[in-house]
C-alpha cells in the first residue's frame, strides 16, 4: 500500500481533476456540435482559470520542487501556445486541428494562472532569506 501526504491532497486532487476537465472541455468544445457550450465558452474557460488560480493556492510545493513546477509550466504554457497556431494549420486538412487547438487552449486557461501564483508564492519566499 502506497503512503499518501495528506497535507498536500487537496490540491494535488484538484490539480489532477483540473487538468481531466480541462482536457474534457478542450475536446467537448471542438468535437460536440452544442450551442450552448459555444454561448458559455466564455464563463467555462473562467471556470478553468479560477480553477488553475486554486490550484496556484492549495499545491504545497517545496523550495527545491517549485523550480520543477514552474519549469514544467512554463514549458507547458509555451508549448501549449505555439502548439495551438501551428497545429491548427497543420492538421485542418483531417479535421484535427482545432479540437488540438480547444485542448491547449483549456490547458492554457488551467495551466497559466496556477504556474504565475507558484512562481509568486516562490518569489515571496526567497525574499523572506
């Protein structure tokens, strides 16, 4: 049996569920054909950032593992973007494109919030020394 940390639990849960609901979206946006998910997209992808901003708030991330967290992030959030414009003119042609294109932007809307407050909460912490 594997030894879980419960000081960390809720916002590692949420980070797990926020980047499954961001994919859902990203993938439900693009490929099911519902006006109402196009009418409220705006108030979803809000959903997405004050969910990214919670995760920002709630993930305990030690001294050493922020830098990872936010080097990943920030990988992330560049790859995500340029990903976004060169796949949704490279993969049009098979109908592809933009569903990718929807996913990153989801991931983008979780993904840039809660990678700017760990970097914040960083740098409060090394101006504390």
């Amino acid at each position: 049996m594997a030894i879980e940390a419960k000081e960390n639990s809720l916002g590692a849960k949420a980070f797990l569920a926020g980047v499954v609901l961001a994919i859902l979206i990203g993938l439900s946006t693009s490929l099911i054909p519902i006006p109402a998910l196009k009418k409220y997209s705006s108030a979803i992808y809000a959903i997405l950032v004050l969910l990214g901003l919670f995760i920002g708030f709630t993930i305990k991330v030690s001294q050493k593992d922020s830098q990872t967290f936010m080097i990943a992030g920030a990988i992330l959030v560049i790859v995500s973007k340029f990903g976004m414009d060169s796949v949704h003119g490279s993969l049009i042609g098979i109908g592809v494109g933009d569903t990718v294109a929807a996913v990153f932007g989801a991931l983008l809307a979780l993904f840039v919030p809660a990678t700017i407050i760990v970097a914040i909460k960083n740098l409060f912490g090394i101006a504390r020394v």
